[in-house]
C-alpha cells in the first residue's frame, strides 16, 4: 500500500469515526422526557394553582422551575377519550374514540384506540428513543391494543379503567402486568408508590439514552385508598373524604419528588422535559375544581381545564405562567419536535408545537379555536378566542359565555350575542364533518340525565326551608 492510499484510508477512518461520535453526541442530547398523569385531579388540588390544603411541594417546585399553563386544557372530559387524545396528538373523534371503554374484559380489538393511529411512543421510536408506559392504560382492553403493541418498549400497569390500589382487583383488565406476564401480590404495595418505583428502575437501567416515559398514575381517581403515611400529611383536613383524596395526592407528590432527585442524581434533569397534567377536571366529590363550574364528565371549565406544566430547564426558561390556551394535543407535536423529528412528516396533528411559543420567538397564540365532542355531539363545546360555547345535555340549552369576562361561567350570553352563537356553531359543524362516529357507546347519556335529576330533587326538597325563611 503506497503512503497516499494509506493517508486517504486514515483520513475516511477519522472521518467516519467523527461522524459516528457527533452522532453519538446529538443522539445523547435528545431530551428525555416525562409525561405524569394523574386521574380525575382538580384544578385546585395542587399548591401552583392555590391549594391550601393539600401539600404538594415536589410538584410546586417543579412548576416553578418551568412554565406553568393558566389555560392548559384536556381534549375531553372524561378519562379515555382524553388519554386517545394525548397519545396520539389528534383529536379523538378523528378515529371515533368519544367514549369509555365497555369493560367486558373481552378481546375486542375493534374497541379501543386503533393501530393505525400513531402513537407518541412510536413517534419517538423513530427518533431512538427506548420508552415505557407506567400505570394506567385505558385505551385498549384487548391485548393487541396494549402499549406494548403501540409502541411502548415496558409496560407496568392495568388495562382497564378503574382499579384499588392494592393491586388485588379480578379480571384481566384489572390485574397488574409487567409486559405481559402477571406480578405476583407479593412484588405489590401501593399502586401509587409501586408505579413511582418502576419508573425510577426505568430510569437507572436507561440514563444512558434519551427515554420516554407515560406515568400515568391512577391517583387520585376513585375507590379512595391511600396508607397512613400519606395520610398523616393531610390529618388536618377535617372532612374525612377531601383528607384522604389529599394525601392519595400528596402520595403522587411524594413520587414527583423521588423522580426529581434522581434525575439530580443522574446529572440528568437539565435535559429532561418533564409535563405534569391531569385527564380531566375533578370528580364530583372530594376535587376542587373551583373558581371554575363543573367537574370531569362536563364541558364546563371544570370538567376540561386542568392543572398542566412543562419543565426542560436546558431549554425552556422556567418561572413564568402562560396566560394563552394549550392543549394536552400539543404534547405529540412539542416532544417530536424537542428530539428532532419532523412534524410536517408526521401523521396529520391537531396540536401545534408549543417550544416556539414559550421561548418568545412565536408571538401570536398557539390557538384560536378548540373542540370537544363526546359520544358523537350527545354534547359539544367550542372555544373561539374568548368565547366558548356549550351545548349542554345537563341544562338542555346551547350556552355562549364570554370567557375573559366571565371565566365561571355564570352568564349566558346566547339571545344577547345570537350571531356569535351562530358564528360557533358554524365552526364547530365544519370541524365535525372531518370527524366519524363513536365506535362504540358508553352510559354517559345515561349518568347526564340522572345527575340532572338528582341535583333537581335536591333543590326541590331545598324549596320549602328556603320560602320559611
């Protein structure tokens, strides 16, 4: 081999090894990222939004380092339509997901979020990221709907929708899997605190790579469970259900705080996205969704807006509570665009990028329209701008308020603004035409009208004290 040849062959061999260590290099400064999700929590039920109450100090901490979303909605609200709508950045009645799931713990794979939909996992697939879905699932009940058939590399947690928190529940959709295979009793404590530790086990065996985890805790959803540690932190609430929907949060609290020091101690939290929001507004007892009306299963406020913050301290500079509207959507759109992908490439997405927006460099707002639709326009709502309008079976009427006016939606605005009425209306049917129906139903009609009823009895047998006074 002449000289020549030798330092054109030594001059390819550096070449290619600099190639492969930048890539290397980019590859590890893919942020990791972190989705935690909790269940049927209020807007008031952390520290960041005025509880003061209820001690969530890990999770303040956070939402102060990061930016803190003072309009950050859900796309529906209830618990699986809304968790269609975060995995896969669409608008759920896109693929006709409206509804719950029946719970026949069946293998009905026709019922549930569909393969043909792109997951976020998968996405980040794509990207090299290794990913894992934690807790609960609750977009399909049939195995080939599992996270571990929608891109997920790890799965620890249930199928179905509810579950005690002992882990001891009957039946396939309420039993606890680690890719699969059942875990023993014995391997169980707490729910809350079993899923915080799978993902602290999921972050040491991966800090190496860029990681993308779905935490989805089922806290602080029903039935109300919770051991006497946690519930020594909330002893001074003296309403015995809100002390223990307290701690049952302060126990996801408690998790955040543990992920935080590790990720400190792994010298990896600077470049780690950590998004914290719930699935719905709060349940009907012991959630305080206050100052808005309603709570999960309406489109008032209460039901779809919903406690939501983003931290990346490499990136996004934290401190800050952004006054515009954001959607869980938008997470799909924001995590592929944080690791590098491309979103024009991606499969159609109804959220948009928010890292332009929180960075300054994209003034105008994320949105000016949003959706919801449950069980095929059973009821409906749009949010144009400042207005919002509601078809509401529980009132039976079409509501307008004007938001910035009147974010507690006390005043109807519909026969003194009958052309935005009309104006909303219009958008929400254009919207709808790209829609299909529901795949299947769920008994939402049903629990309308009977809680309609049963608050109407409650003011009916209120009357006769009210006219003695």
């Amino acid at each position: 081999m002449s000289r020549i040849e030798f330092k054109y062959q030594l001059f390819f061999l550096l070449i290619g090894t600099l190639l492969s260590t930048t890539q290397i290099f980019a590859q590890s400064k893919k942020p990791n990222i972190i989705v935690v999700l909790t269940d049927d929590q209020g807007w008031a039920d952390v520290g960041f939004n005025g509880a003061t109450d209820i001690p969530t100090p890990n999770l303040d901490r956070f939402a102060n380092q990061g930016v803190i979303f003072e309009q950050g909605y859900v796309s529906h609200p209830y618990c699986s339509p809304s968790r269609a709508g975060l995995l896969t950045g669409r608008y759920q009645a896109r693929f006709g997901h409206d509804c719950n799931l029946p719970y026949k713990d069946d293998n009905d794979a026709s019922i549930g979020t569909p393969l043909s939909e792109v997951m976020i996992s998968e996405a980040l697939k794509v990207q090299g990221y290794v990913t894992a879905a934690i807790g609960k699932w609750h977009v399909g009940d049939a195995p080939k709907l599992h996270p571990t058939e929608q891109g997920f590399d790890h799965w620890f947690g249930f199928a179905g929708g509810g579950m005690n928190y002992w882990g001891n529940s009957k039946g396939p959709i309420r039993t606890i899997v680690r890719n699969g295979v059942p875990v023993p009793q014995s391997e169980l404590s707490y729910l809350t605190d079993d899923f915080t530790n799978e993902a602290l086990s999921f972050i040491s065996d991966n800090e190496e790579k860029p990681f993308f985890i779905y935490l989805a805790y089922n806290a602080p959803h029903a039935p109300d469970h919770v051991t006497q540690d946690y519930l020594k932190e909330t002893a001074h609430i003296e309403y015995g259900g809100r002390s223990v929907y307290g701690a049952m949060m302060n126990a996801v609290d408690a998790g955040v705080g543990r992920i935080d020091a590790l990720l400190l101690e792994k010298g990896i939290k600077e470049n780690t996205i950590l998004v914290f929001l719930s699935d719905n507004g709060g349940r009907v007892e012991h959630a305080d969704n206050r100052p808005f009306r309603g709570h999960k299963g309406m489109l008032f406020e209460g039901g779809i807006r919903v406690p939501f913050f983003l931290t990346w301290p490499e990136k996004v500079k934290g401190g800050k509570r952004y006054p515009e509207m954001v959607s869980s959507l938008d997470l799909f759109p924001t995590f592929l665009s944080a690791a590098g992908g491309k979103i024009n490439e991606a499969k159609q997405l109804d959220g948009v990028d928010l890292l332009p927006y929180l960075s300054g460099g994209q003034t105008e707002k994320p949105h000016q329209n949003l959706f919801w639709r449950a069980v095929g326009g059973f009821e409906y709502a749009v949010r144009h701008e400042d207005f919002k309008l509601y078809k509401s079976a529980y009132k039976e009427k079409t509501l307008l308020f004007n938001l910035k006016d009147d974010a507690q939606e006390r005043f109807d605005l519909s026969k003194k603004f009958p052309e935005k009425l009309a104006e909303l209306e219009a958008l929400y049917q254009a919207w709808d035409a790209d829609n299909i129906p529901p795949g299947w139903v769920d008994p939402h009609p049903e629990n309308v009208m009977k809680e309609s009823q049963r608050l109407q009895a409650i003011r009916n047998k209120a009357l006769p004290w009210s006219k003695s006074q």
